[in-house]
C-alpha cells in the first residue's frame, strides 16, 4: 500500500527549522506518530505532496518554505488591546502565553502575549512558525485505507486518532 488520497497515514518526523541541522522545533520520535487522513487538508499541502507514493518503512527528508507553510511574518499582526479586557483573569497576562480570542465576527483567534504595560497589552496574532522555513525528516509509520466515518468526520478515529 502506498500513500494516496483517502488513506489514513502514521508518520514520525522531526521538525526542524531551516535545514536539518536547525533548530528543533518538534518531534513524534519516542511518542505516538502523526496520524492523518492524506488528501482532505489535515496538514499543510506540501507536508502531503513530499509523503505521496511512499510506502511503510520509506524515509523522508525534505523543506518547505515559509511562504507554503505558515506564511510571512506579519508586523501588522500585532496589535495593542485594553489591560481591562483582561481584568476577570490578569493571570493570563504572562509573557509568552498563547491565548484563544474572537474577532469582531466571533471568528476564534489564537494571540500570543508578547507585553503588558500599565494600560494595554501586546498580542501578536501570527502563528508561531510564521516567517519560519521548515525541514522534516521521518519515516512512514503505516498506511490503512480509510474509514468511511473518518472520511465523513474529516479525521482519524481509534488510537492516536479521535474518539467519539
């Protein structure tokens, strides 16, 4: 079996930034692998375009450019909110902390504190590998065709997948 559309693929990888040799951002190796159904926008396209036609067992080396991945920095995309929106819970307010929000359309949005001043706190909306080139390296774990009901949810079910 090889990887194609409406399989539900097991891969350990190593992200690093940049090349091989970057820095580590994460890895699966010594826990359960990345479990994914290829082909319906689980994972970023060019993560699935390197993995197509590899079979278990097969290795991958391989990079993706900022731009295909998480896109550009974006100075814009830090913005400045009142202290006071914060004032239930100023214990949130900790440099670094990643925190779930809304937009004006209820759209979710994840910010991360980057200041607090006295008045206002400073939150960057990028994501966090945003302007980040990519290297992965791995190996295919395994391969099964896909459930109907995995297909139908939009993800893998049972272990290292999501149970109902």
């Amino acid at each position: 079996m090889v990887i194609e559309e409406k399989k539900v693929v097991a891969v350990h990888y190593t992200l690093t930034e940049g090349s091989a040799d970057g820095a580590l951002v994460e890895s699966t190796l010594g826990s359960k692998p990345l479990k994914f159904v290829y082909g319906i926008g689980m994972v970023l396209p060019d993560f699935e375009a390197n993995l197509k036609g590899l079979k278990p067992g097969g290795a991958f080396a391989f990079g993706i450019q900022s731009a295909d991945a998480y896109g550009y920095y974006d100075e814009t995309a830090m913005v400045e909110l009142p202290k006071s929106m914060f004032e239930e819970d100023e214990s949130l307010l900790e440099i670094g902390r990643t925190l779930p929000l809304q937009d004006e359309e209820g759209h979710p949005l994840m910010g991360t504190v980057i200041a607090v001043g006295q008045e206002n706190v400073k939150l960057d909306f990028n994501h966090p590998l945003a302007g980040v080139d990519l290297f992965f390296t791995g190996h295919v774990e395994s391969i099964r065709d896909a459930e109907p009901e995995e297909l139908e949810h939009g993800h893998v079910h049972g272990d290292g997948g999501h149970h109902h």
